[in-house]
C-alpha cells in the first residue's frame, strides 16, 4: 500500500471519512458535493544530505456543498486533529504544514479547503 492508502484506511477507520464523505485518491471527483480527496504533490526542494527528499509531500483536500462553508471548515479541522494526533499504521510521521486552511471555490460555488503536509512510511 501507498502512503495515501495508509491515511484513507486510517480515515474510515477513524469516521473521518465513510459514506456520508467518501475519500479518493488522487482525483476529487464532481459526483458529490461532500467530498474528500488525498494527492501527492511536489515542489518542496529536496535535500540530499538530510534526506529530506525521502520525505513525501500530500495534500487533503475537502468539498461542501455551496453555502456549508462551515461544515467544510469543520471537516477540515477534523482532519488536521487527525493527522496531528492519530497514529497510523505503517506512517512514521505526518507534519501538517498549517494550522488554516487553504480556500477557495471551485466553479460551481462550492467551498473547498485543502491541508498540505508532510510525511514520512516506516515499510
């Protein structure tokens, strides 16, 4: 498994995610209004002699439906409780990389938040 697959088991396990906010990975979908997505992203620099480019970069992104902004600030915080505080199988590390939210609205009005962290596999 990937580290975004630790994170999404992680997840539903927790109730973060589940029928009510399903979580993809690597595509946030236009099939729900609630929604939850985990994709890698780069442009950190690496560096080679701490070996801070083993580390993996991730973002968690979060859809409500247009004018829940609070539930998706909501969904949001419960998500940055979770990885600041749950431990997960087989992740050594996750650091968020903010304490706010990232937001905007997509093209249909919706809010979404993202969260941008760090993350380290222990297999």
């Amino acid at each position: 498994m990937s580290l975004l697959e630790y994170i999404r088991t992680a997840m539903i396990a927790a109730s973060i995610s589940g029928v009510s906010w399903p979580c993809f990975i690597g595509d946030c979908p236009d099939v729900d209004d609630y929604v939850m997505s985990l994709q890698f992203y780069g442009g950190a620099r690496g560096d080679t002699h701490l070996r801070e480019n083993k580390i993996q970069l991730f973002q968690v992104r979060v859809r409500a439906p247009k004018g829940e902004h609070a539930q998706c600030e909501a969904k949001w915080n419960a998500i940055l409780n979770f990885v600041e505080t749950t431990a997960i199988a087989n992740v050594a590390m996750i650091l968020p990389l903010s304490t706010g939210p990232i937001f905007w609205l997509d093209d249909k009005g919706r809010p979404n938040m993202s969260l941008n962290c760090r993350a380290t596999v222990t297999s």
